[in-house]
C-alpha cells in the first residue's frame, strides 16, 4: 500500500495536504500530456517543477512487489555518470524521488540497503554533496542510512553541523531562486533535526546559524514587497508559507545570537500577512516568546511594530478558524510583555477574541487528532491571555468565566491535563496556580476529565495502599507517604464534612504533585522500556529483513502474480465504485443545479417586484416635492410682482429724494439681477421636471445630484427671501424718511 505522511511534517488536515498532493499530480500529468504533444521547453520545465512537493511524504510498504526494482532503477540513475546536463538532471531527480520515500519509511531504507552496497554508496552520496549537488536532498538520505545502521543515539557533532551547514546553505539558494520545493525541504529537514530529543543538545550547539541569514532576510523582504509577474500566486504562497516555518523553527531553538534578526523578521511578519497569514501570525508570536522572561520587549522592536501593530490585532476576517490560532498566539504574545499589554487592551476587545476562539474550537473539532492538538493549544492559549488581563479589566475577568463555561473549552483543558505530553500538562497547571483562576470553578472545570477516568485510576494511589503488586515505579521516601495519606485523610473528612471548598488550592496541588511525580516515574520507566523494546524490534526487523532476502527470488514469482491479480481486482472494484460514485454525484449535481435555478428566479422575482416598489415610491414622492417647489416658486412670483409694485409707487412719490432712489434704483437693479438668476435656477428647475422620467430610469447614479440641487434651490429661496425682507425694510426706511424730507 502507499500511505501520504500527512501528520509529522504539517499541521493541516490530511485532507488539504491530500488535496494539495493531487492537485500536483493532476498538474504534472498536463504537463506531460503538454510535453508530448509540443516537445517545447516550458512544458519541460513544468514537468520539472511539479516531479518534486509529488512523492513529498509517500510511503511504500515492504510488501509492494515493485520496491525492489524501484529502489534498484533509482540507485542505478542516481550512481551514474554524469556526462552531460540531462544525465545530472535524471540523476537529480531519481535523488529527490528516493529520498521523498525513505524519509521516515524504515520497510524502505531497508529495502535501499538490500539493493545497494551501502559503503560504496554513502561514498558517492557523500561526494555529490561535497561535489555540486548540494541541497538538503543528500543529507536527508545519508540521516535515514545513518540511523538505520547506527542509530540516532549514535549521531556525532560533526556530522549533525554538516547537516546543518548543507540546510542553511540551501535556505539561502532558496530564498534566492525563489524554489518552494527546496525551500520547504529545508524547513522538513531542519525540523525534525530540532524536534529529535537525541539531537537537540548538538542542533543548540551549532555555531553559525547565522552565516548568511541577514542577505536571506533580505531577499525575502524584496519579494515579499515585489514576487514578480512571472510567478503565479500559490508559488509565491509557497516560497514564503515554507521560509517563514523554517525561521520559526530557529526562533524556536532560543539561541541569543538570533536576537539580532529579531527586528528584520517582525517587519517581514507585517509585510507578508497578506500573503501567508497563518505563518506570519506564528513567526510573530514565536519572537515575541523569547522576551516573555524579561518581561518587556526592546525598544528597536516597539518602535519598529508600533504602526503596523494595530493591523496585526485585527482579527482575521476570512476563514478565522485557520488563521485563527495563530491569531490568539500572537495576541498571548503581546499580553506576556509588559510593553504591550496596554496596546492589546486598547486595539482587542474580549467579544473579538471571543469569536476568533469559538471560530478556532469549530474548525478543528472537524480535523480528528490535528484538530484535536490545535484545539487545546487554542484553549490554553485564550485561558492564559484572559488570566493575565482579568486583573486590569473587568471585561477580560468576564470573558474568562465565559471560557471556563464554555463545554469544548472545558474539554480542551481536561484532555490537555491528562494527556501523556508533560509540557501540555505543565501549561494546565500553570493557569490552575494561577492567582486569578477561579478555583471555586475546579470541580466544575475539570469534573469532565475525572467522570472519564475509571473509578479505579481516579482516586490518589500510594505504593501504601496495598496494591505494590502492580506498581512499577520507585516508591515513595516515608515523609512523603505520610505526607500524602494526610492529605488524603484531609480531604476525605472535607468532604464528608461538606467543607471541600475550605480546603487550600496549594494542599490540592501537592497532593496532584506527589500523584504527578509517581505517575512521571511510572512513565519514564515505560518509556526506557518502550525504547529499548524499539530498538530491539528495529534489529529484529533488520535481521528479518536480510533473512527474507535469501529466498525472495522463489518468493517473488509466486508474490508478483498475487499482487498482479490482486491489484486487477482492486482495479476493477475502484473503477465500479467510480463510476458508481460518478453516476450519483451526477445525479446529485442535477437536482442542485435545478433547485439552484429555481431559488434563483425566485430570487429574481422578489428584487424585482421590490425594486418596482421603490420606484413608485420615489416616484410619488418627487412628485410631491415638485408640486411643493412649485407652490413655492408661485409664491416668490407673487410676492416678487408687489414688490415691484411698491418699488413703482414710492419711486413716483419721491421725485425730489434723486440721490436717494438713484441709490435705491442701483439696489434694485441689483436685486433684479438676482431674480434674473433666480429665474433661470427656476428655467433649469422646470427643464429638469421635464426629464423626469429619464432621471428616475438613471435614479440609483443620479439621486445624490437630485438632493444636491434641491438644496441649491432651497438655499436660493432663503435668499429671496431674504431680498424680500431687504426691500422691505429698505421701503420702510423710505417711507420714514420721506416726511422728514418734505419738512
């Protein structure tokens, strides 16, 4: 069978690293279809491209008939001479393809080492990396060769900064030819370098990690600010969605000299989130962690973030459940440094981060184990972040009661506490000691995790209980069994008493202390078993392996016409159940398509009835705002008329005041002007009224003019009357000088 390592190397579902799989495939099958049919150069190359990210993470079990001669074929291209540039090419290749199925596959390396002289042949590899392969591709091969011969255990420092130097190397190449596959086999190689326990003391120990990390930060920023138009968008998610994990994996290692990039990678953080949120949120995060120990972050990095900070604390919009933990990473962040606590309770409000959490919850509640471990990172995290702000907003202390009532939150935390993984254990802990966790709330809290566990594994156990028979840790020194047995008796009349609460948080705690410790001691010699178990099963496997050999070639017929068959069978049932599935889907995408349709014209109906209802209405009431203006304007006309009248009638009766209504005739000369211009707006007015019915087809573009210049025009009535007022109090005067000036 042929399984996808979908679980070790990723934090996605299986079901995208499926889908991105796949799709790589279907790409390289029409390059090839392409190739064949033009023989041209880009379909080549394409077919280059996507050879690579296909056998990432397969793994071929030892029963499938075609390993041997597989692993054959492939050495055979990979030991050749290399006499030209397509030879070294082929040969490049066959070395991608080998290492992608014997990285973490043991059935396969040892299946390599049947089919090759291993000495002779980690020679040559060793040669190729000294001698212009490089890339990580050799040391990838030479780490599964290495442990299975020798064993992890057995890995000396030179050779673990070898592997180092090639991966460095090869991040820098990446990062200058912009290559997404290179890039995220680096990432691949240097985290399961850091995550082997055997290997991290000579990981931490490397001295130059970082020879040629500021001119690969430089490069990423360049194209990050500019991918290029030759590039299509999700190479260019790629090249940075695999450089930012490989720099979160070195910030990951805490080592002092890194601090120094600090800076240049939260500026790429923020310039990048808008092509790989997901990363860039965890990069951030990542550098802020290595500050929470001084409680503050340096000044370089506060100024640096300060304006882009506040974008950052935006929760994601779109699909907030995959970016969403990285998210309340980043937000964790900022709450454990002093220097930003203040900027997450100004730019994140509780209900926001609320949503994101619940978003998170939702979304890998549907991703099995993944989902599961994402879950109760996401549960920690906003517990941890809602603890740290409860005691300077009353906001935030709600918000953690909400979480703690919350069932998926309460199930994250009970599965974190009694998981296998210590350090999970150890950050549940934590929240517990912590000063403003409600321990009124344990019980309610944690009661899912004890109703789950037997009655008989529930209860604290001491070797001085009788049952030593089935105790394999050490037992306990005397103090601490009396110690235990009194907390016990304690808690026993407590609760007996219905006194459980006035017992002290830090006597419950020592008491899951001493039960903690026996447990660990019970588990770490299970594991020293489990390991040895391991690695005798591993040399069983080996010897099996060279046994089998000896008989393989009698074998190999008779298996090769059973898998043949086999495989036909499997061939013809996958192909009714496909076209089974085909006729069903078909069938299935017919009745949506129709019920589709249908919503839609009933769709279609609806705005249009409802559209036909807002003309109308706009209709009636324009007409009622015309026949107003219309009013209006009839009156301003009449009014107009007898002031003109009264203007005639005082200008007859005072003759003898020349200079006065010379004054006056200028005034009203002015004023007529402005009716002049007050009967054109009222022309342009009417022109308007005509094109009505071609401004109410145009209303949605048009109605904002419309408003515009029935303001205008009531701003030009207010003048009126205004003038109106003007003459009149000008007629007054007039009148009240006239027979001052007759006497």
């Amino acid at each position: 069978m042929m399984e996808v390592d979908n679980s070790e190397n990723s934090s996605s579902s299986s079901h995208s690293v499926d889908a991105g799989k796949f799709a790589n495939l279907k790409a390289f099958v029409n390059a090839a279809r392409d190739f064949e049919a033009t023989h041209s150069e880009s379909s080549a190359n394409l077919m280059n491209r996507y050879l690579g990210e296909i056998s990432y993470g397969i793994k071929i079990s030892w029963q499938e008939s075609y390993l041997a001669n597989l692993m054959k074929q492939l050495t055979e291209w990979i030991i050749q001479p290399f006499t030209d540039q397509q030879m070294q090419l082929i040969g490049h290749r066959s070395l991608t393809v080998l290492v992608n199925v014997c990285y973490g596959n043991l059935p396969a390396v040892y299946a390599l080492m049947r089919a090759v002289d291993t000495k002779n042949f980690v020679v040559h590899l060793i040669s190729l990396k000294d001698g212009g392969y490089g890339g990580v591709d050799v040391c990838r091969l030479l780490l599964c060769l290495s442990a299975a011969t020798r064993g992890a255990g057995a890995m000396r420092q030179a050779d673990v900064n070898s592997y180092l130097t090639c991966a460095m190397r090869t991040f820098s190449k990446a990062t200058v030819d912009k290559d997404a596959t290179q890039l995220l086999h680096a990432y691949t190689f240097m985290k399961d370098l850091c995550d082997d326990s055997n290997l991290r003391n000579l990981v931490t120990a490397y001295p130059n990690f970082t020879t040629g990390l500021k001119d690969a930060l430089k490069n990423l920023m360049e194209f990050c600010h500019a991918p290029g138009e030759s590039m299509e968008p999700e190479q260019v998610t790629a090249c940075v969605q695999n450089a930012f994990k490989f720099l979160t994996v070195l910030i990951s290692l805490d080592l002092y000299a890194l601090r120094k990039y600090h800076c240049q990678m939260l500026c790429l953080c923020l310039i990048a989130h808008r092509l790989c949120l997901p990363e860039s949120l965890e990069l951030f995060a990542a550098v802020v962690l290595q500050y929470k120990e001084e409680g503050q972050l340096p000044q370089e990095l506060i100024v640096m973030i300060g304006d882009g900070l506040t974008g950052l604390l935006v929760p994601p919009a779109l699909e907030p459940g995959k970016a969403g933990l990285q998210w309340l990473q980043v937000v964790g962040a900022l709450c454990e440094t002093g220097s930003t606590q203040e900027r997450v309770l100004q730019n994140v409000t509780p209900d926001s981060y609320e949503d994101t959490l619940y978003s998170v919850l939702l979304y890998t509640s549907q991703n099995g184990p993944v989902g599961l471990e994402q879950a109760q990172q996401a549960a920690i995290v906003a517990c941890r972040t809602a603890l740290t702000l409860a005691s300077l907003s009353q906001l935030w202390d709600a918000a953690l009661k909400r979480f703690l009532a919350h069932h998926q939150v309460r199930k994250s935390l009970c599965a974190g506490l009694s998981s296998t993984n210590g350090a999970r254990r150890k950050e549940v802990l934590q929240l517990i000691k912590h000063h403003c966790f409600p321990t009124d709330q344990m019980e309610e809290v944690f009661g899912e995790s004890l109703s789950a566990v037997p009655e008989s594994s529930s209860q604290t156990r001491t070797p001085a209980d009788g049952e030593g028979e089935g105790w394999d840790a050490p037992r306990l020194a005397p103090a601490q069994e009396k110690a235990v047995d009194a907390l016990v008796k304690d808690l026993a009349d407590a609760l007996r008493d219905n006194k459980i609460s006035d017992i002290a948080t830090s006597s419950v705690m020592e008491l899951y202390g001493y039960k903690m410790t026996c447990l660990e001691q019970r588990l770490h010699s299970h594991s020293v078993a489990l390991q040895g178990a391991s690695e005798h099963m591993a040399s069983l496997q080996h010897s099996l392996a060279l046994l089998q050999a000896t008989n393989s070639s009698q074998q190999d017929v008779l298996y090769t016409t059973q898998m043949q068959n086999e495989k036909h069978k499997k061939t013809i049932e996958n192909l009714h159940k496909q076209l089974d599935d085909a006729e069903v889907a078909v069938r299935g995408f017919r009745a949506k398509v129709v019920a589709e349709k249908h919503d839609k014209e009933k769709q279609k109906e609806h705005l249009q009835n409802e559209f036909k209802n807002q003309l109308n209405t706009i209709e009636n009431e324009m007409k009622g705002m015309e026949k107003e203006f219309e009013n209006k304007l009839k009156k301003a006309e009449q009014e107009t008329k007898s002031v003109q009248k009264l203007l005639e009638q005082e200008t007859n009766k005072n003759n003898e005041l020349s200079t006065v209504l010379i004054k006056f005739e200028e005034r009203v000369q002015l004023h007529r002007k402005e009716m002049e211009e007050a009967n054109a707006l009222e022309r342009s007015l009417r022109k308007e009224i005509d094109h009505k019915d071609m401004t109410i087809k145009h209303l949605e573009k048009t109605i904002l003019e419309r408003e515009n210049r029935l303001y205008q025009l009531s701003t030009q009535l207010e003048e009126m009357k205004r003038v109106q007022e003007m003459v009149a109090k000008l007629m007054s005067k007039s009148a009240a000088a006239s027979p001052n000036n007759s006497t």
